[in-house]
C-alpha cells in the first residue's frame, strides 16, 4: 500500500438511510446520507462514491482504507455495502476494515453515556442485542457476542438504570422507553461518519476481501421459507 494518502472511505448501508464518508487521518471531511438509493443496486452505490471522491479531488488509488458496515441491519442493504467495499479494496489494494454497525451507533453517544445496549429489529417479535461500554480511553468496546432475543424476554430483563440506542429502538419505543432510559432520536442509526472514525482505531482489525462476510446472525425469511419447502 505505498503512495497511499491516509483516506478512508466508509460505507453504511444496514438501514434505509444508508451513507458514505471520506475522512483524512481520522478526521471527517464529509459525509452524506444516500437514503434507499444505497440498498438498490451496488453500481448505484459506486456512482455515489465516484461523486464524492471527485469532490475532494480524489482519485480512487488515493483511498488507503475501506470501512464497511457488517451488520446486523437489512439483508439486502449489508450485501451491497459488503460486495462494494470488497470490490473496491480488491481493485484498490488498500486496506479493508469490518466494522460493527452497532459499535458503529455507540460511537455517536453523548459522552456521558459510558454503558449502552443497542438493539436491532431482527422480525418476528425479536431484537439483535449488543452490549456496549466505554474503556479506559473512551473508546466503545462490545462486552459480549451479540444476540437475538424476544422482545418480551428483553423487556422482562431490562434495568431502568440501562441506556438503550439502535434502529431498533423505532418500532419498540413505547414499550422500550416505559423501562429505561433511551439515547436522542437523532443519535439511534449507524451512519457512514462513525464507520470512519472507528476505522481509524488501531484496535480495530483489518481483513482479507476473500473472508469478509455481513454479519447476519441468522438467515432471511426467504432463506428459510425456502429451505422449509424444500427440506419437506
């Protein structure tokens, strides 16, 4: 990777309002929302980033790093951003970082939050479940595996003195909400941004384009709908 100039260019595309960000050595030039136009089709997402390269005078060999969104978040959504990020780390030979798009929406907490859960709409009365603490340098680290659980098992089991933030929290808040405390509205979605500041993190782990997967902790209603069919 010699002659690279530090740029990073982060993806997220877990949610509807998915995005992409350049940052320079760690610091954010720009980011911007892309809305459900980064969940149609991988070619439009390269359409976008070509866009915002060009804007920072850019040429695609002056990227060192490529951080993606892995999940959890939208089937269709994470394979996009994920083939996007491992095609253009393959034709780019720059670094390819994974990141946890929960990690992902910890970074945006106020500071004072130092203990966070974050939840994810995983269907069917279910929640994705990390959870989140501050180390003795302020960074966010994920104290366990991330997990599915039902949402009246995750309300029964719920602490009034916890803080809950994620996509998840926009269907449940009513219920969510009664039980504990919630982060601003403003602060519960991964974006493109924080990718590109938690990429920045020497603890945080580059990966080969061949291995890199999205992290979907289980498969697509389809998926299954399809193997019950066919396993009949």
């Amino acid at each position: 990777m010699s002659g690279k100039t530090g740029w990073t260019l982060g993806i997220e595309t877990s949610t509807r309002e998915g995005g992409i960000a350049l940052a320079f050595a760690g610091e954010v030039r720009e980011s911007r929302s892309l809305g459900p136009v980064s969940q149609r089709h991988a070619q439009t997402l390269f359409v976008e980033i070509d866009r915002l390269t060009k804007q920072h005078g850019l040429k695609p060999f002056d990227l060192s790093c490529i951080a993606v969104s892995i999940g959890p978040g939208s089937f269709t959504g994470l394979r996009i951003g994920v083939v996007a990020a491992k095609t253009l780390a393959y034709a780019l030979k720059c670094e390819l970082k994974p990141i946890d798009t929960f990690l992902a929406v910890a970074e945006r907490s106020q500071i004072d939050v130092t203990s966070l859960t974050v939840i994810g709409d995983a269907q069917r009365g279910d929640l994705f479940v990390g959870r989140y603490r501050r180390d003795e340098r302020s960074n966010w680290q994920r104290e366990s595996d991330i997990e599915i659980v039902n949402l009246a098992v995750f309300l029964a089991g719920i602490s009034e003195t916890e803080t809950v933030s994620g996509p998840g929290v926009t269907r449940y808040e009513q219920e969510i909400g009664q039980r504990c405390h919630l982060t601003e509205p403003g602060l519960r979605m991964p974006v493109a941004e924080a990718v590109c500041r938690l990429a920045s993190r020497e603890d945080i782990a580059s990966t080969d384009f061949w291995s890199l997967e999205p992290f979907y902790l289980r498969k697509s209603a389809a998926e299954e709908k399809w193997e019950q069919t066919h396993s009949e």
